[in-house]
C-alpha cells in the first residue's frame, strides 16, 4: 500500500472546500431530527462532533461521546444506496400525438458527488449493488452514472456499535479497497489527526491540493489498534463454523420461519434501511386527461403482500413466507445469483426493526447453536 | 452541474434499444381466442418486431394503466407480433381491449425460451389452459421443420370446450396429422366428443420412448408438478423435461426482484427451465 | 380370433397377472361392443358388470337438473370403469355413454365376486389393481375441483 498521509480537521475542511468548488455535492453524516443521516454538508462544523449512537435490537439513540470526534459513531437509518440507487426516478414519459405516442426516455444523468464517511460495510454493499445493477447482461444506466461521478471517502471505524456485525461477514471495520481516499480519525489528549490512505488517481489528486505529511510508525500503529480494538468489540457476530448459505439451503421448512413470523410485522423497515436491497417497482401515470403518461420507478419491498402478486392473489401470502424470501435471498441464494452473500454486517436491519429481530440470532436458531 | 448521457449504456434488449423503455407499436387486430381471451396483432412503428425465440416474452403496455409480461404466441419472423392476453387484471383487461390503431408500447423480448430440439427426436408438447399460446411459436417452428422431428405429439387440457384456445387452429393441425393431438377438458356437457379429465390421464395415450423424448410443458403450476412427476415416473430424465414458470415480472431484466423464486429470476434465467431445476422450487409452498 | 383370455391379457389393467388368475377372471368375461351413443349402465342401476374398455371411448356423466348433462371423465382404450363391482352396494353412481362405437370386455360382478371370495388371492390381486385407479381418479378430481385454468377469483 501507498504510503499514509497525514491530515488535520483543517486539511478536513480543505478537502470538503475543494470537493465542493470542483463542483460536487458533498455528502456526509450530519445529525438531523435525534439521528445521524447521510445528507449535503457545507464544512466540517456539520458533522457530528462529539455524538455517538448507542444501538440495539429496535433501539437507536445519540449520546454525547466520551471523546469529541468527527466520525465517532456508526451507520444510521441511511445508506448511500440512496444517492446511487434512487427510491424514486422517472423510467419514460410518453404524449398522446395524433393517433400515436411519443416517448421520451429519462434522460440519464448524475450530479458529480463525494460521499465523506463511507464505511467498510458500506463500500462492502456498494461493491455488491455495482455487481447486482452493473454486473449482468443488463445495466442499470442511471445507477451506473451516479455511480460513475460519485467519489467515496471512507472512514475506518473507531468503535463497533451494538448491532454491528462486519467482521464476521468479512467487510469490515478497515476499508480494505474500493475508495479514494481512507480515513483513519485519531483523537488524543493532544492531536486530532486523520490519516489517508488513497485509493485511487482521484484521490490522489484530491490529496495533493491538501497539506498533509507522512505518518509516522507510532501513528500508523495506532490506527491499527483502533481497528483491532473495534473488532474486537463487535456488538454481534454471525456465528462462526455455519455454512450460512447451505443451512438456509436446507431449512425452508424449517419451525423458526412460522415462529419468527408471530414477531415481524412486515413493515419493510429492514428493507428499506439495507443498503444491499435493490428491489424496486413501477407506476404508470397519467394526467386526467389521458394523454400524457410517466412511468416511475421507486424502490419495493419483498415484505408486502403485492411484491408476488400474480392474477389473482400473492404468492408469498404468509408472513413467515415474507421473511423467509428477504433472510434466505440476503444469506443464501444471493450467493448463487451475485456471487457473494448479500449481507455485510452493518447491522441496520437489526436496530431499525420496531419489534428488534437479529437476523444473527435467527441464523443461530435455525442452526440450532447457542446465542454468545 | 449535471451530467447527461447522449447516448445509453449497454443497458439494451437484444434489439438495441433501452431495455427499461418500451417502443412504439400498433394493434392492427384483435380477435376473441376463448372467453376472456384476446389475441392482438402488433405493428411497431419504427420497423419490423425484434427476433425473438419461441418461449419468450414481451412487456407490453397499456399507456396510463400499466405494463405486463405476455408471452409471444405467433411464429418468430413474422411482420406482426402476436400476443393472447387473458382479461383477468387491470392492465390484462386494459391490453385485451385495446382497438385497432391503438398505441401500445412494447419492451422486449425477454427471457429463455424453449430448447432447441435435436434433430430425430420426438417432441411431447404438453399445455393447460392459456398454456399453449407460449408454445404455439414452438409448434409453428416443428411444423416448418417437421422431417426433423420424430414422433410429436401435443397434449392440452382446458377447463371447458369453449376454453380451448385456438381451437380451430388445433383442429387444423389435427387434420393435417402432422402432429397427434389429444385434447381433454376437466367440465363438458354432451355436446363434447373429446376427452374429459386431467391432462396426465392422457400420457398413457403417448408411446413415450425415454431415450429420444423431450417435453415441452405450460399450464398451471400444479399441473406442471404432476406432469413433471408423472413422465420422470415414465422414465422421462428430468434434464429432458421443460416447464414455463411465471412469477411477478416488472422490469423484466433481473433488477427490481419480484419474479425470483429461490435462487432463480424467472424473467431473466427463465422463464422456461427444467423440470430438474424447478422440482425443488415447485415443491416449497410460498417460496 | 381372438380368445376372452387374450383379450384379458392383452389389457393394461390384467398386465402381468398370474395367468391362473386371468383363466379364472375369463371364465366371467363376456366381449360386449356398442353403438355411439348408447347408454352402457345408468345411475341407480345395480353394477353388475366391470368393463375393460378396448376400443372407442365411453362418457361418464351425472345429470342435474338445471345445469344438464356433465362428463366428468371419459374412458378409451387400455381404460376401466365400473369398479363399484368390488363395494357394496354394487350401484352405479354415475351414467356410462358411448362417445363412439365401443368395444369393450365385460366381466360379471357376480361372477367375479364369488370367485374372489373363493380365491382370496385373486380378490387380492386385483383389489391391488383397483386401487390405483381409485387413487388417481380421486386425484384428478382434486384436480378437476380446484379449477387450475380457471380465473382465480
């Protein structure tokens, strides 16, 4: 690896400056309405300093942290799947003309964005929708421009949250790969540095309109031993030793669907907060008097009843039925369709779930080991 | 700030165009195939349809109502797409009742279609109810070709005799015994001279050689499963035997999620599989 | 021309049976042909005969008043029907109409009966061989009933 690089919150701030005069929405968490979202910042004085997020089963709340950090804390209800993978975009629009139809395509296009404070689960999930939207026959053309021109500066984890899982799945807490630029946030007594990694020409470049120096060894262990202490720290685990795939594989059947079923409400909330479901449905529209039409595209999930719908009624009726389709797809047959499995330990379906079902416990359920 | 494409990504359908847009086309016929069935033919407006294989489908939309899956049921190469819709949902009763010199938008097509079979072999085509539009394309492809062919023989259930689509089609082929033709129904009044009862009641009816057969299948998944079951038992290798699933299709490309069952997407691995891989998926209730 | 006997072999439904049994089975049989459209038992009637249909087709149907005539089965060649010779009360539930002309083996219940009930193993025999048909006809009525091409509702 290239040799790591020093910054201070202000060579921060001059990245976020020079990100935004290159033109580009700068994205980053920022705390809005009791949680940390991901939304368009202006300085640094918009991240979260000094909060923490204190998560659990269908629980979340921020807190004060112990130390006045800038990314201190971990994911939050969004995921940047929003920003790559749109929850609403117009496919066409069409007008009635004489006895005929013009339609017009969307067109294509993309904002030039940088995301700040990716995580290693979340470039995890964002390599896995690249490969779901952009790695088949075919593309999906507006995720792929967004995609395209948007640069990811990514933040390795100084703490493991309550419904983190990532080391077990193997994406994380240190971004490995797949970013321009890393962060590693090192706060002591005296300093509160950022060390870089880059990770590509872009960031690169980024790197050098900012001033920054070499690390040192002792820096350089010290951001080691920060990812260690967080993985060590993981507030859940997959369960070691389980061919998760296989086993989910070989238990449709299996009693803990039906019991799972008597908690889930089939809200979609996990859904909606993974930032690896890609489902999405279309509306057509029309104005009232029928001759101009659009069609929408926003995004589904697999947790209500029309998701199945085939003349006449759903397929998937049942609500043991439902989770059953979201776990087995997420953990197993995601495997054989992408070529990995669709989870990345990030843990949100767990904190955002009203009723708080871990889908690391109901892995252990199902395999019949004892919960850590 | 915003950055436009001039051009799409490689994001096309095999006939070059977008795949999540539908083309312009015109209905130039419509004709009632069976109560509550209607079979429109196609113009596109820009140039002749897309080549499609026999099997395959098209997205077809109902501008302001909604878009479909409907499976091809005319003979590939021709001027007109032709596709038999059952009037059963919204967007089915919006399609099935388009006139004419109507618009319609075409997306497609889609999907895998039927295998090709090996020239000597003898082809057991065995349909249910709307079942045998998607493989009428197929059977139109052996009669083109028939000296390639062994033995062929269709097989198709329906629920009443009124409901045998293309029926006067079917007698035709029938006089022309280029291929055996065994009809039943499951309801009949005393008019009805044909057979009464479950489409499997007809495959002792079939000289079923194992070693040179294959069978195409479309009809209801439960009909499907015992058929399935039914030539397996017969000695009928499950690699030789070819369902047509349908699931929930919305975009049509394996994107937005909604037709997979177990590991498959149905609209982009399928729709047509084998029977081998879809037995263990058939067999889960609400997978 | 062709034996009661050979006739009995050569149909699906004694294939592969001892051939004692079928000499015994024989001894009941009568080889019966009708014209198309004539009526071969009606419901109510004592079912005196289990046919083995040769050739041409037969249309089992009930009738009910107001909604006319149904066939819920026909039967062809290799086929059977009539099994109620083998449980009381021996009654027909249904009418048999040929389709066409029809040829047919018919076997006397009566006669049959008792020889099953002097031989247990031949009554076991093709008690073994009635009850596939039960099987699968009570399926395909399952079947029948649930209406598979119909629109769901």
């Amino acid at each position: 690896m290239a040799e790591q690089r020093v910054i201070t919150a202000e060579g921060l701030q001059q990245l976020i400056a020079i990100l935004a005069g290159e033109g580009r929405r700068v994205i980053a968490p920022t705390v809005r309405d009791d949680v940390i979202i991901y939304d368009d910042i202006e300085s640094i004085d918009d991240l979260p300093l000094g909060v923490t997020d204190v998560q659990g089963p269908g629980s979340y709340r921020l807190v004060d942290a112990p130390e006045a950090e800038y990314f201190g804390f971990v994911v939050g209800p969004h995921a940047w799947k929003k920003f790559l993978h749109a929850p609403q975009i117009e496919l066409w629009r069409a007008q009635r003309e004489g006895g005929g139809v013009n339609i017009h395509a969307a067109d294509i296009y993309a904002e030039r964005a940088a995301f700040i404070g990716v995580r290693a689960c979340e470039l995890a999930a964002i390599a896995i929708q690249d490969r779901v939207l952009t790695g088949g026959q075919h593309v999906d053309a507006h995720y792929k421009m967004r995609r395209d021109h948007a640069l990811l500066i990514a933040v390795n984890c100084s703490k493991a949250g309550g419904s983190c899982f990532c080391a077990s799945m193997e994406t994380g807490p240190a971004a490995t790969g797949g970013f321009d630029l890393a962060l590693t946030e090192l706060k002591t007594a005296q300093d509160h540095l950022f060390l870089v990694d880059v990770g590509s020409s872009a960031g690169q470049a980024l790197m050098d309109q900012i001033s920054s120096r070499a690390a040192t060894a002792q820096e350089h262990n010290a951001a080691q031993a920060q990812v260690e202490h967080t993985t060590e720290s993981m507030g859940r685990s997959m369960p070691a030793g389980v061919n998760t795939p296989q086993l989910m594989a070989d238990n449709l059947l299996h009693p803990r669907w039906q019991e799972v079923a008597t908690r889930c409400l089939s809200c979609a909330n996990c859904t909606m907060v993974c930032p690896t479901c890609f489902c999405t449905t279309v509306d057509d529209v029309s104005d009232l008097a029928g001759e101009r039409y659009a069609r929408e595209r926003r995004w589904d999930s697999c947790f209500t009843m029309d998701f199945s719908y085939l003349h006449g009624g759903g397929v998937r009726n049942s609500v043991a039925s439902r989770y059953r389709q979201w776990m087995t797809h997420k953990l197993s047959t995601w495997v054989e369709q992408f070529g990995s499995s669709g989870c990345v330990g990030c843990g949100r379906c767990i904190t955002w779930c009203p009723v708080g079902i871990d889908i690391t416990e109901e892995v252990r359920a199902i395999a019949g080991v004892e919960a850590v | 700030m915003a950055l436009m494409s001039a051009h799409r990504l490689s994001t096309t359908s095999g006939c070059g165009v977008p795949a999540d847009v539908p083309r312009l086309g015109y209905v130039r016929g419509r004709r009632s195939d069976a109560p509550g069935v209607w079979t429109l033919d196609i113009e596109m407006a820009d140039d002749a349809p897309c080549d499609f294989a026999p099997g395959q489908f098209n997205m077809l939309t109902a501008f302001g109502v909604g878009e479909a899956a409907i499976s091809i049921s005319g003979a590939p190469g021709g001027e007109r797409l032709i596709h038999t819709i059952r009037d059963v949902g919204p967007v089915s009763h919006a399609l099935a009742n388009l006139a004419p010199g109507d618009p319609i938008g075409v997306r497609g097509p889609f999907g895998v279609g039927w295998p090709m079979a090996t020239p000597g072999s003898d082809v057991l085509i065995i349909a249910g109810g709307l079942g045998l539009a998607p493989l009428r394309p197929s059977i139109y492809d052996i009669l083109a070709r028939r000296d390639a062919f062994g033995a062929v023989t269709l097989l198709y259930g329906s629920r009443r005799p009124e409901d045998i689509v293309f029926h006067a089609e079917v007698e035709a082929w029938r006089r022309e015994k280029k291929i055996n033709i065994e009809l039943t129904v499951d309801h009949a009044g005393v008019d009805w001279r044909g057979h009464v009862g479950v489409v499997t009641g007809l495959l002792p009816r079939v000289q079923l050689d194992p070693s040179r057969a294959i069978a195409l299948l479309c009809g209801p998944e439960v009909m499907m499963r015992f058929v399935g079951a039914a030539l397996t038992e017969q000695g009928l290798d499950a690699t030789k035997i070819f369902v047509s699933m349908e699931r929930n299709m919305k975009c049509a490309i394996g994107h937005c999620g909604h037709c997979q069952l177990g590991p498959t997407f149905i609209c982009r691995d399928g729709p047509v599989f084998t029977y081998e891989r879809m037995r263990p998926l058939m067999s889960v209730k609400e997978l | 021309m062709e034996t009661l006997e050979q006739m009995l072999g050569a149909h699906p439904f004694f294939a592969g049976l001892d051939p004692s049994f079928i000499g015994l089975a024989s001894g009941c049989a009568h080889d019966v042909s009708f014209a198309a459209g004539e009526f071969i038992c009606h419901e109510g009637d004592a079912a005196d005969r289990f046919y083995l249909v040769r050739e041409g087709h037969v249309a089992l149907q009930i009738s009910a008043p107001g909604r006319g005539v149904a066939t819920f089965l026909t039967v062809g060649p290799g086929e059977v029907f009539g099994i109620n010779w083998l449980a009381p009360p021996y009654r027909w539930s249904y009418d048999a109409r040929t389709v066409e002309k029809t040829h047919a083996v018919a076997l006397d219940a009566t006669c049959l009966r008792v020889k099953c009930e002097n031989e247990p193993a031949l009554g076991y025999a093709l008690t073994k061989r009635v009850l596939p048909v039960l099987i699968e006809r009570l399926h395909a009525c399952r079947t029948q009933l649930l209406d598979l091409y119909g629109v769901p509702s």
